[in-house]
C-alpha cells in the first residue's frame, strides 16, 4: 500500500502570515503544500493568483500542490507554473479542450490533476487517466472550507481505484473537503492515497499541526 501523503491547505492559514504557517506545515511533517485558488468565477470565492504563489515559494522546498478553481483555466496555466507551482490540478469543466490543456501542463514540466466535483462523473476524464499524474476528488462543492464531507462521493473514489487497479494506472487519488480524523479512514479504506485538509489542521487539538497531521495519515 501506498503511503499516506498529507497536503494541508493554506486557505486555513493565516494570510497575513502564510510563509510561516507553510514553514511551520513542513516542520511539522506535511507532505506537499495545498493551495486553492479560486477566481470568484467558477466557485463563489477569491483567494489567491501567481504572484502570491511566487512569494511563498521561497518558504518550502515541499511540492506546491495547486488547485485551480478558475474558468477559463488554459490561459493561466503557464503564469501558475512560472510563479512555482509543482502540481496543477484543473477541472475538466473549466476548459475548452481538456487534452490541450494536459499537454500543456506537461509540456512545463509540472504534474497534472485533474479534478472531480461531487456531481461529475468519472467517465468525463476517464479516457486522460493514462496521461496523468493525479486525480483530485472533491468531497465537498469547491469554493470554500470548512465545509461537511459528501459520504456519497466514496463510492466514486472505490470506483476510481478499481479503474487504476484493473489497468495498472499510477495516478495518486487525492480527496479533499472535510476531511477529518472519522472520515480519514473512510477514504484511505476507498482507495485515497493524499489527504487535503486545512480546518482539521489549524484548528483541533489547540492548534497542534503535527498530531493533527499525524492522526489523519493513520
């Protein structure tokens, strides 16, 4: 089995000091920095563009695991990737040519995503899984945190995984929005292999990043 990777998300951090809450992530054992970015268009909040992302950079050598939550997506793919993104994680709603937009993350040399809402369906990315390093499956309707983890949605990423399985993918199945220390288990139990959580992290057990982070890999 895999092991249980953790990308905490910095949209519950403090924005006025996110280097020093992704310093205190890395020190406290994460293993990949989740950021979400969201245009006010395809979700209904704003968060963060490049040059924020490019100012972090500079507090981690952890992979920056970057949602994008913006419409249309091709056109700021390679601003994401200059400003230090590792990952790119898009989805498939969100552009006009999801093949195109693969290659062009992959031509920059960054790890592609794709990304699943609660209603979308795997067949409408299924025919790219072999082409792609991730598969990002919301639990909640993207747009913001703190939200209640969908239960349905774990039928999904079973499905998910039999479809890796039975073809000898190698795509990480990545689950995030509400993720807890109850539901944790559920989704390693399905098949996910990343655990986004932001809330969970900054805010249980007073604050303790690393036992939080501790209790959702095991």
């Amino acid at each position: 089995m895999k092991k249980i990777l953790i990308s905490p998300s910095i949209l519950a951090g403090d924005f006025s000091q996110l280097g020093k809450d992704i310093q205190k992530l890395e020190d406290a054992g994460a293993d990949m920095i989740h950021v979400d970015v969201m245009d006010g268009h395809f979700v209904p909040n704003i968060t963060i563009g490049p040059p924020v992302i490019k100012s972090l950079r500079k507090y981690t050598d952890l992979p920056f695991d970057v949602h994008l939550m913006i419409s249309p997506v091709h056109k700021y793919i390679e601003d994401f990737s200059k400003a230090g993104s590792d990952i790119i994680t898009i989805h498939p709603e969100a552009t006009e040519n999801l093949k195109d937009s693969i290659d062009l993350i992959k031509s920059l040399g960054k790890k592609v995503g794709l990304s699943l809402n609660p209603d979308t369906p795997i067949d409408k990315i299924e025919k790219y899984l072999d082409q792609i390093d991730l598969v990002l499956v919301m639990t909640v309707y993207p747009g913001f945190g703190g939200q209640k983890f969908i239960s349905k949605v774990l039928k999904k990423i079973k499905n998910l995984k039999n479809i890796k399985d039975e073809n000898k993918f190698r795509f990480d199945i990545e689950v995030d929005g509400g993720v807890n220390f109850e539901n944790n288990k559920l989704a390693i139990e399905a098949g996910a292999n990343i655990l986004v959580s932001g809330t969970t992290i900054f805010k249980n057990n007073n604050g303790d990043i690393k036992k939080n982070i501790n209790l959702l890999r095991t």
